[in-house]
C-alpha cells in the first residue's frame, strides 16, 4: 500500500504538468495562471477554515476516542493544505476534496476502522 501511495505522490507533478500545459493551450498562459492562483487562494482558505473548526473540537473532546479522531482529521488538514500549497490543478482538487467535511469525516471512518484492524487503535466515529 505504501509503494503505491509513494508512486502516486511521485507521478502527480507529472500530471500536474501535463493538465496545467493542456488548460493553458486552451484558454491561454495568463489565464491559466489566474486560475491556479485562485483556485490556491480559494483552497487555502478553506483548509484553514475547517483547520479551526477541527481545532476547536479537538479542544473540547472528552475521550481518549474523540481526540484520536480529530487528530486523524487534523493529519488530513494538513495533505489538504500541503495540496493546496503546491501549484497545480490536480494537486487542487485533491486539496479541496480533502479539506471538504463529509469527504474528510468518511475518510477517517474508513482510516479508522483500517487502523482498528491493523492494531491497536481505537477511534470514535460516527456513521453517516
């Protein structure tokens, strides 16, 4: 699982590259650039929107389950924002379907339940 994960994160400038070079032959190099500088902006400030959110729950979280799921949900924050960092399209759209809610809280139920197997992790989720 690792080796494709890292093989992903290898490829993706390389997909990165190709799609922005294909936006920018359709709709032009300056408007290419608008576009990833506000889809950066946009994004950003998203992930530092729901960053807080999940820092506030993270304070008020009662059990030991509770904060393991919002630290689960903070690590995820965090690639969103890493994601949305980088320049690039495909690298936004990661970003911002990691950083949108129902998206990252199905996430960490399956992260969670994949920890649960694998070891001794035990997280408190709530299904949808």
């Amino acid at each position: 699982m690792l080796r494709y994960l890292l093989l992903a994160l290898l490829a993706l400038p390389f997909i990165d590259i190709l799609v922005l070079i294909e936006i920018s032959s359709a709709i032009g190099f300056w408007r290419t650039v608008a576009l990833i500088l506000v889809t950066g902006v946009i994004g950003a400030e998203i992930a530092r929107r729901e960053i807080r959110f999940v820092l506030s729950k993270l304070g008020s979280s009662v059990t030991l389950r509770e904060v393991s799921r919002n630290f689960l949900e903070t690590t995820i924050l965090l690639a969103a924002g890493l994601m949305l960092i980088s320049p690039g399209i495909v690298t936004d759209l990661i970003g911002v379907s990691l950083a949108f809610r129902p998206f990252r809280e199905r996430l960490v139920v399956k992260l969670a339940e994949r920890l649960k197997e694998k070891g001794n992790f035990e997280v408190e989720v709530k299904r949808f």
